[in-house]
C-alpha cells in the first residue's frame, strides 16, 4: 500500500456505513492532551500536536493491510469520522503512553492519538480521563504559514477540546493537499502543519478554495458546541512562492 496509499484514504472522503444503533458500538478515535494544572501548554502548540499526532497516527504503517492497526482504522474510515477528546496529567498522561498511538511533542505541547474502535470498548485508562475541562488560554496567531495550514473559523467559539477534534479531522483530510513529491519528506519531518485563525476575509477566500477545490472544509455534525453543519476549519497547503494573500484578515 505504502504512504501514498495510506493518504488516499481521505482524499475526497465521504461516510460508507452508518453509524450503529447502539451508541456502545460508535466508533471514534480517541484523543489526549496533556494539560497540567501548574503549566498549561500553549493553546497554538497544542492543537499542532493534535493535529499532527492523528494525521502521523492515520499514515503509520502499522494502518497498512496486515498491519496490527489496519482493521480499526479500515472500519473506523468506512464511517463517519468522530473523535473524542480527553485531558490528562501527571500519571494519568504515563498511563495513556502505554495505550497503542502516537504522541507529538510540539513546542513544548503534548498530545496523542489512539487506535479508533468502538466506544464502548475504549481502554479504562482513557475513558476515566476527564472531557471536560480541556480549555487553555491563548489566541491562534493570524498569519499564513507556508505548507498544511489549518484555518479556524471566525465568530465560532470552541473549547480546546472541540477545536482539537476539528483541527485533527482537518489534517485527515488536508493531508492529500501535500504534493504528491513532498508527501514523503513531509510524513518523515513529522507531518509539520500550522494551526491559524482566520477573519472573516480570510474565511470567505476559503470557502471559495474549498468550492473551486483548493481546500478541504471539516463541517461538524453538532453533537455539541456548535450547530448542526457548522464549517469548522479549512485547510489549504501553501506552497513557499505563495505569497500574494498574505495581507488578508
């Protein structure tokens, strides 16, 4: 299969199975910040290594047929991608690293994505992790970086705790905007992508990339925090000679 057949998975992906009628049977990703209660990380850095910890979790190769990853992520793909995160400090966050999944240090950040499966069968070790209470203090910066860019709405407040589900949904399916010649030097470095804040002229360019193709658009199914159908993030790949938007808000 190989890394680029692993990044196929979510280019241009659409749910093939609804969802169980037992909820017990969802199946979602979870999802772990570290956020200890005397050093809280920064709120940029986090959602970063989020972000990066589900994209590089997705492209492992353990995820390939045959690998001891594929089955999950085969059958957590087929449906409509949820994701749940918790917070975790002290031995609760040692206690997560033994649980199969990838964790991204970032700026001093930490975070780590684990093998989907059904939600009622996540490791206790994660399920006694609190939901709530994943919120930090801090702005996203507003400026355009180059490579995976991952844009966060204007005018649409979330915890860190729904934005971390929302960015990492969006380096899923931003990841086939990496050219194809970079894709393999990309997935190496770590998957490196930035998290911003768009305005409002900004976000309307978007939605225009998106429309045209240029972008990929996370709209959220609303189970919480945000209404039904909200567009969430967008991300966009800017190559380094792509300057002529910069000065949008």
């Amino acid at each position: 299969m190989g890394l680029n057949g692993r990044m196929a998975r979510f280019a241009g992906y659409a749910p093939q199975v609804a969802d169980p009628e037992d909820p017990a049977r969802v199946l979602a990703m979870p999802l772990v910040l570290r956020i200890e209660k005397s050093d809280p990380p920064d709120r940029t850095a986090l959602l970063e290594a989020v972000a990066r910890a589900t994209v590089l979790a997705c492209l492992d190769p353990r995820a390939e047929p045959d690998g001891e990853w594929a089955e999950a992520f085969d059958r957590w793909c087929a449906g409509r991608i949820r994701k749940i995160a918790r917070r975790a400090r002290g031995a609760q966050w040692r206690a997560a690293q033994e649980v199969p999944g990838v964790t991204v240090d970032c700026a001093g950040a930490q975070a780590r994505a684990f093998v989907p499966g059904p939600v009622g069968d996540t490791d206790r070790r994660l399920t006694r992790l609190q939901i709530e209470g994943t919120d930090v203090e801090g702005d996203l910066p507003s400026t355009p970086a180059e490579g995976l860019c991952l844009w966060v709405a204007p005018n649409l407040p979330m915890t860190v705790g729904k934005l971390a589900a929302q960015v990492s949904h969006a380096s899923m399916l931003g990841a086939p905007l990496v050219p194809a010649d970079q894709v393999e030097e990309w997935y190496r470095s770590g998957c490196p992508l930035t998290v911003r804040q768009a305005g409002a002229q900004r976000w309307a360019t978007l939605l225009d990339d998106e429309r045209a193709g240029r972008a990929v658009a996370v709209r959220d199914a609303g189970y919480t925090e945000v209404a039904p159908g909200s567009c969430t993030v967008i991300a966009e790949f800017r190559p380094p000679e792509d300057g002529d938007r910069s000065a949008l808000g």
